[in-house]
C-alpha cells in the first residue's frame, strides 16, 4: 500500500522483534516521547520512541516523510538521534517546566536547581521529566506515558516529581 508518497510502512510486531534483537533483549516500557537536550553544535528537540531493554533506557527518533519541506528547499539530509543509558546511572528525576528544561539546555539554569513544575505551570505549560545522571548530564522528555516513565527511575535518589 502507498500512502502520500510512504513505500514501505514496517509492521510493528517486526519492528519491535529487530529491535529487541539489535538490543540484546526483551523490549519493557515503551511510549512516544520528544526530547530535549543539546550536542556541542545544537540543541536537540526530536520526536521519537522511548523504551527500556532490561536496565537500559533508549530513544530513537527517526525520519519523516516531510513533503512540504522538500518542494521548498529539497531534501536534506536526516541525522538520526539514538542515546542511552541505564538506570543505575539516574540520580534524580523531577517534573519541570518546558522553559526551565530551555533555559537549563542553553546553559541559562543549573539542571539541579530547576524547580519541580506548580499545578499552574502544568496548565500553562507541558511538563517535561528531567533525568539527571551521574555525569551530571540532565536529558528532558515529554513522554505520553509520564506517570509510567518517572514510576521507572523510582529508587533513585531523588524524586520531586509530583
């Protein structure tokens, strides 16, 4: 079947049986998530999949089909995002604004000194899961599965999150 210019749609039971297999194991949580966080050149804001194979946690984004950009300026070429990392290495998590999360990226705001998001900032803005790890390295999500992805790094040691 061909949809808007799409050839090949993976089923996702083989999917997820390719990636359980590159992975080394079991796939556990799963949920669609954006993330944000920053390389040396750029600041990252990517759509893709969060998901757990025994202690380690990745996210993948991958490349869409954007019509409308390549009858503009052609296609450019897609970088994909892939990180990981395991529980054990999660120091704390907490909910925090959309802003905050920015402002922590662009070296603005200690990710350590965020404050966990007010019911106000909830309805004014999207809250993000800040996971701080042991490196000092603080990643953000918005995960459609929030409750279940901070219930994942309950153990560690802190947890201001609700």
């Amino acid at each position: 079947m061909q949809f808007f210019g799409k050839k090949n749609v993976e089923d996702p039971d083989a999917f997820w049986r390719t990636t359980a297999e590159k992975r080394g194991g079991a796939i556990g949580f799963i949920t669609y998530a954006t993330l944000l966080g920053r390389t040396k050149d750029a600041i990252l804001d990517r759509a893709g999949l969060l998901y757990t194979v025994g202690d380690a946690v990745w996210f993948e984004d991958f490349e869409r089909d954007n019509w409308l950009a390549r009858m503009m300026n052609g296609k450019t070429a897609f970088v994909k995002t892939e990180i990981t990392f395991s529980l054990s290495e999660v120091v704390f998590t907490r909910a925090v604004s959309r802003s905050n999360a920015m402002a922590s990226i662009a070296g603005k705001k200690e990710p350590a000194s965020l404050p966990v998001i007010t019911a106000l900032g909830r309805f004014l803005s999207t809250p993000f899961i800040m996971v701080g790890l042991h490196d000092g390295t603080a990643l953000f999500f918005d995960a459609i599965r929030r409750r279940e992805l901070l219930a994942l790094f309950q153990g560690n040691a802190e947890h201001p999150s609700h």
